[in-house]
C-alpha cells in the first residue's frame, strides 16, 4: 500500500483518542471474542485461529493503552471478515493497512470517503478500471461497493502502527490470512483470486485449482512493468461466469 507520510491529509477524528464506546467495545472483543466481530459463518473456519486472534487483540490493547495506537480502528480490524463466507466470489489480496490515521477502513486498496488526493495505487487502479471497462476513475476511495457484491478486499495484515508501514507483520496475522484464503479455496463455489505483486503471489499454492489473475502490483514503483494492460476486472468476469456466477459490477456510486 501506499505509505509516504505527508501524502494524504490528516483527519484529526479519527485518531485513538477520540474513539467512541463502540470502538473501546470492539477493542476489547478483539482481545476476548474476536470472532463475534466476523460474519458468522467465518466463525468455525477461523475457531482454530481465535488463540491467535485474541493475543493479536492483547497486542493491539497494549498499543493502545502505550499510547502508540494502531490502524484502521478497532471496528474496522477484522471488517473484510464480515463478508459472509459463502458470498465470497473474488479475493483480491493487499499488503497492509494504510498507515496515515484516518483512511484505514479495513478493506484492502481502500480509503476513507473523504480522503484526498486519493492514495496513487488507488489512482492507478482506476485508470486500469477505465481502460479495461470504461468506466469512468470514482473520485472517492470507498470499494465498500465491491464488498457487498462477494469482493473480499483482503490485506495481508490487518494492522499497522500509525506512520509505519509493515509494523504489524510477523506478529500472527499472515496465519490469520492465510487460513482465509485456504478455507474460500475449498469451497466448492465460484471464486476468482487477483494477486498484485509478489507479496501477494507467494499465496498461490494456497489456491492451487482456482482461477488466479497475476500482475505487477498497482504501486507507481510496479505498475507500468504489467500492471497496465493486464486487465483484471474483465478476466474476472470473464472466470466468473465461466463458473456459472454473476459477474461484478466494478463502477463505484458517487460521493
């Protein structure tokens, strides 16, 4: 994901303190209860994962209580999973959290509504989108739309300390992850991977026997090396319906 400080503003309101009691709430499920903040039938799949859940969740506790916070907020930690197991149709797979307060929203490549300029891998998805399907490059970041069609927006790791790109990984949550993405490959139903860049490709024999789409990652670092040109949204519609499902309607609503 994108991480240069300073590229995005800041909005204050999102900071840790001024969590409400809904967020301290779900801090403190993501410490007890993890799995009452998923879709139910997530639930059994991830049962042999809640020990590690819940010291993720202590972990994140304690960055809180330290004062050093942690990104996206609370409620939003583990919000990929509140897409039902079963409706799942596309995995598309992202590093880690944005780490500048305020446009962590839990969904991989996505950002807060209000967020401006938008992040520039976002930017470049939506040129993609556009020469791939014509449709028009949203002037928001919110892909909850694509959420609630079956598009498990998945990062890799779940959280990040705030200005520091890749501070949360190796701590547990690539086996969280990585439990995810073997339960959607055993379902018999339709599913279609998109895996950006090599972080994201080293999980392809966890979906060995699916459809995978690969390609340089959407950054500005990769994406005129395969990424342009690669089509993605089309191929997975494409593979969709070869699987008999509905394809996915990729334009975004307005602000």
């Amino acid at each position: 994901m994108d991480s240069l400080p300073g590229l995005f503003e800041l909005p204050a309101a999102h900071s840790a303190a001024a969590w409400d009691e809904a967020e301290l709430r779900a801090l403190d499920l993501l410490a007890h209860d993890p799995l009452a903040l998923v879709a139910p039938d997530w639930a059994p799949t991830l049962e042999a994962q809640s020990a590690t859940l819940r010291r993720l969740g202590r972990m994140l506790r304690a960055e809180y209580d330290a004062g050093t916070g942690f990104l996206p907020p609370p409620t939003k930690v583990l919000r990929a999973l509140t897409t039902p197991l079963a409706g799942v149709k596309v995995l598309l797979v992202g590093q880690d959290p944005y780490p500048t307060p305020g446009h962590s929203v839990g969904l991989a490549f996505a950002v807060d509504r209000r967020t401006r300029p938008l992040p520039r891998s976002l930017n470049n998805i939506y040129k993609e989108l556009q020469t791939d399907l014509g449709i028009a490059p949203a002037t928001h970041g919110d892909l909850s739309a694509w959420a609630g069609q079956g598009v498990l927006l998945l990062n890799r790791v779940l959280t990040v300390a705030p200005g520091a790109t890749g501070s949360h990984r190796r701590r547990g949550w690539e086996e969280v992850t990585e439990a995810v993405i073997t339960a959607l490959a055993g379902r018999d139903r339709p599913l279609v991977s998109v895996l950006w860049g090599r972080d994201a490709q080293r999980l392809a024999p966890l979906l060995a026997g699916t459809a995978v789409i690969e390609s340089a990652h959407p950054s500005p670092l990769s994406a005129s090396r395969g990424f342009f040109g690669s089509r993605p949204f089309s191929r997975v519609n494409e593979q969709l319906a070869a699987q008999g499902a509905p394809p996915i309607d990729w334009a975004l609503p307005a602000v």
